[in-house]
C-alpha cells in the first residue's frame, strides 16, 4: 500500500534553479503516483501556480519567513558581493526558521500521513525538526560534504571558499537537538562520510540529479570537425568562479590550430564580464549567450561535438547528465560528483591535481576529439543509453516512493506488535 506522504521540499520550482528544479521534480512526480501534501516556501508560490499545481489533486501548504528571508539575503548580498555560492549559503539560515514554522502548521495535522519525506535542502548539514511529528522520516536524496579542494586557490579564494567551512559548526548541535531520520538517501561518497552515525545505519545511495530525457533528445552529431568545420565546444553553468570557466579557454587555445574551434557559454553570473572580457584575446572565437531555456540548451547540445565542465567544486553535475542524454560525449574535472557521474565510456575525465592539468588534461581531450571523432560519437551514444537506464527522474521517483512504503510497512507491523 502507497502511504500517504507529507513532502517537505523547502526548494521547490521549476526552471528556478538546480535545488528548486530537484524539489519541484519529485512533488510533479511523486504526487501523480501518491497521495501527497506538498510543504514549501510562499516564495515558490507564483512558480508553482504558474506551472498548473497543485497537481492530481494534491495539497500545498506554503509556509511564509520572508520577514527573515529578506533580511538575511540582504546581508548576505552586502558581505559578499562577488560570491554567488556564499550568498547562497548564508541565506540558507532561513531554512531552519522554515522548518520550525512548518512543525508549528503541521502538528496538529499529523494523523493526516504515513510518512515524512524531506527532499530539500540536499544539504546533509539542514537537519529538520519534522521527525518530531511522531511519523517516519525519509531525508534526501542528499548530496554535500564535498570538501574544497586545495589545488586552485585562484578560483577559490574568489568564491570566498573559507565560508563553506561554517557548514560544520551546526552539525554536533543539530544532530543532538533533531531527532535522527528513519532512513536516508545519499548521493555519494562525500555525503556518506557527512552522515551521522545513526543516518548511516539506515542510509542506501541515490543520486539527487536526475534527468528527463524528453527535454534533453539525442541528436545527431554535427559534421565531423575539419579545417573549415570548427569544433563546436559548449559549456552550461553559473559563471560563478568555481566553474573555472578560464581552465576550458585555455585547454581550447592549446588544442586550436590545424582545425578551428569555437566555444559556446550559456550561463549567467557575476564573474560574467571579466571571463567575457579576458575572452577576447583568444585566438578563436567564444559565444556568451547568457541564461537560456530548457529548449534553448537542448539545441546548442545538438549543435556541439563535445561538451565541457570544467567546474573544481561540482557537488553534483547535473548538467553532465542533461549532455549525455543529448547523445554529447563529456569533458570533466576529476573531482566531487562528475568523477561519480564520468567514465571513459562516455567521455573524459581530467586530473584535478592543478590548473595546469585541467588544461592540459582539456587540451587533450579535445584534441582526441578532434582526430578521433567516431570513437568519441560512440561515447555520446553511451552516454544517452546510461542516462536512460540509471539517472531518470522517474526512476529517482520510484526508489524514493519504495522506501516511504517500507517505512510505513515497519511502522505498521510496530504498532500491531504494540
């Protein structure tokens, strides 16, 4: 039997960003297979109703902090001017004034489910009070713990990287004040070691990125790169510094010469216009197109040969996904969820021992592109058959929901023990 499962996504919106797209993935999906109640932010309320919910007949329960929301992305906003993921941080705090004014709503509602499942934050440092609703609780998938890594500080002192370290400080306090989650979902192995002991012992591993191959279709490969046919090379991210976006220039310039190459960037961010600027003085052309639609993306994945994700903080990696479903071999650094998601068959990983080995690491690759074409087409190929048998968001949808049902299967046969 389906429970019927109260879903707390504090992120949850589409096409509002990777945490909010996760959120908003499992309510659209979950609730066409279950009875759900949906509990989010008011800030996500003209997406959602945009989008057509509630859906199936489900209920949204909006919980409003924007009084302290906007107060503390304000700060935020003042303190770091120049570090988008430190802003992010920071405004985070508001997730566990969220989380305590959804208890207050919901505890006098709480015969009304089975089970709790929380999916967002992915943060396995955003412990939630809601366990103390009495009813079993599913937390994640969850993905964090990714250490900085200390080989670029060029890009890291930039993003103001000492900040992520303040993650930790909560942990100890809200491991003891919360109680302990029935079972988790962890994404990898940086996560796992980020787990409590007692998440551990009921934790099994699943991805938080997933995607819908309907939106990313493989597409043929565009004629095979040549003296008057460049390489088409395309990158989807924040320009935020951790992106490293100047390690792909540089590995493009050492490959460029006997046949041309142009870069694709779609994205946007604060460090927008000094990489677009320092663009300029490459000997070939790049394209910054800034923000773009789902569709939009999918056509610049049909236009390229090779997609490229020079990010050296990447916790996830969805975009690598979203290329491989695209039938587009991939270029990553060997580091955090890509070196989880990337393997020789579906494309390249790079060493993260430097910045000098992300470019020289990228420069190879593409030039194996370059004089290899078929065999890097049938990594492409590849990499569209793994996303459809392992990373699907219908297939994330279906272990999540497998779990909240044995949970309420154990719950029941405690009570009639009782």
């Amino acid at each position: 039997m389906t429970p019927r499962i109260l879903l707390s996504a504090y992120q949850c919106a589409p096409g509002q960003g990777s945490v909010s797209q996760i959120g908003w993935e499992w309510y659209a999906r979950m609730a066409r297979r279950a009875s759900v109640t949906l509990v989010t932010h008011i800030r996500n309320k003209p997406f959602l109703e945009a989008a057509g919910t509630p859906i199936n007949g489900s209920e949204i329960i909006y919980i409003d902090t924007e009084w302290f929301a906007r107060r503390m992305y304000g700060a935020a906003r003042f303190l770091f001017p120049g570090s988008e993921h430190s802003v992010f941080l920071l405004s985070s705090v508001d997730f566990f004034v969220y989380d305590r004014a959804a208890l207050r709503t919901l505890a006098p509602r709480k015969s009304e489910w089975d089970v709790v499942h929380i999916v967002t934050p992915v943060s396995p440092s955003a412990h939630s009070v809601l366990g103390r609703l009495g009813l079993p609780v599913l937390r994640g998938p969850l993905n964090g713990g990714l250490r900085t890594p200390p080989n670029f500080p060029e890009f890291m002192r930039a993003d103001s990287a000492w900040l992520y370290s303040l993650r930790d400080l909560a942990k100890p306090l809200q491991a003891v004040l919360n109680t302990p989650p029935s079972a988790t979902l962890y994404a990898n192995q940086s996560t796992w070691n980020a787990l409590s002991p007692a998440e551990r012992k009921h934790a099994e591993r699943l991805p938080e990125i997933a995607v819908d191959p309907a939106f990313f279709p493989a597409a043929p490969l565009p004629a095979s790169p040549s003296p008057t046919n460049p390489l088409q090379v395309l990158f989807v991210g924040r320009l935020i510094p951790a992106k490293a976006l100047p390690l792909l220039f540089e590995g493009a310039r050492r490959a460029h010469g006997r046949v041309p190459i142009e870069v694709t960037v779609i994205g946007d961010g604060p460090i927008r216009q000094t990489w677009e600027a320092e663009s300029k003085a490459l000997p070939y052309p790049v394209h910054f197109l800034g923000s773009r639609n789902a569709d939009e993306v999918s056509a610049a994945f049909a236009a390229s040969h090779v997609f490229c994700l020079p990010s050296i903080r990447e916790s996830g990696g969805a975009v690598l996904l979203e290329a491989m479903s695209a039938a587009r071999p991939v270029i990553a650094v060997d580091y955090g969820g890509p070196a989880e998601l990337v393997n020789e068959s579906v494309g390249r990983l790079v060493p993260a021992d430097s910045s000098e080995s992300v470019a020289a690491g990228i420069a190879t690759a593409l030039s194996e592109v370059i004089a290899q074409p078929n065999k890097w087409r049938q990594r492409g190929l590849a990499g569209r058959q793994h996303v459809l048998l392992n990373h699907t968001w219908d297939q994330r949808v279906q272990r999540g929901l497998a779990v909240c049902r044995k949970l309420n299967n154990t719950a029941i046969v405690r009570q009639e023990a009782a």
